[in-house]
C-alpha cells in the first residue's frame, strides 16, 4: 500500500476545481458561491431559478451524487452561505460537489451536461 503524495493530490483538486468553476460558468445557468480562496475539495454553487432538491434528485438518477445547501445547513437554509451575503433564492438553489482523488474532468463534463437537461426538463421554482 502506498500513500498518495498529499501535494500531487493538492494540485489535481485545485485544477480540478477551477475546471469545474469554468465549466460551470459556461453552462449561464451557475453562480458560483464558494469564495476563489476555498480549499478545492468542495465547490458550492447555485442553478438559480431550481430549487436544489429538485435537482439533486434528478442528478441522483443519472448516476451524479451531490449534496444540497452546505454542509452546515442540516435543511435549514445555510447561514454559512447566508454570512455571505446570498439571498434566500440563491441559497434555496445551492448545491455541493466534493471532489476526490478518483474525480475527472470527465466528471465535471457530465454534471454541466446534465444540468443543462435539468434546465430544459424541470420545472423553474
């Protein structure tokens, strides 16, 4: 069994992470909440117009698993999110996406590529 280099993994979730922010961006459909600062394991963002409920059920059925709000929200409306100054609709529409070291841009491809279906599929809150 052999560790994986912690600084090598470091820099594939920083890139990985700032594929998903552009990518994500490019969809016009995310803003994007997590400060540029953030640690890259955790991208939190919102597809305003959806609550993140709804999406999260239908990324769930196409094999894509996210978690909904922050992870301090416990389904409340997240005052992590809150504290930075997020309206109550943006909130409502956060989702979070944790990245690990078996992620690829791949990933990332298939969830831009799902919430694009999602916004032609769903019904807007």
């Amino acid at each position: 069994l052999s560790l994986p280099n912690i600084s090598e993994e470091y820099k594939k979730m920083q890139q990985l992470n700032l594929d998903a922010r552009e990518k994500l961006l490019a969809t016009g459909l995310v803003d994007i909440n997590s400060p540029a600062y953030s640690l890259p394991y955790i991208l939190n963002f919102s597809v305003v117009g959806f609550r993140s409920e709804t999406l999260l059920h239908f990324l769930d059925a196409k094999g894509i698993f996210v978690s909904s709000g922050s992870a301090c929200s416990k389904g409340k409306l997240s005052y992590t999110l809150s504290a930075l100054g997020l309206d109550s609709k943006r909130i409502d529409s956060a989702l979070r996406v944790s990245f690990s070291r078996d992620n690829t841009t791949e990933d990332v491809d298939k969830l831009c590529d799902a919430l694009i279906e999602a916004s032609k599929k769903l019904k807007r809150a």
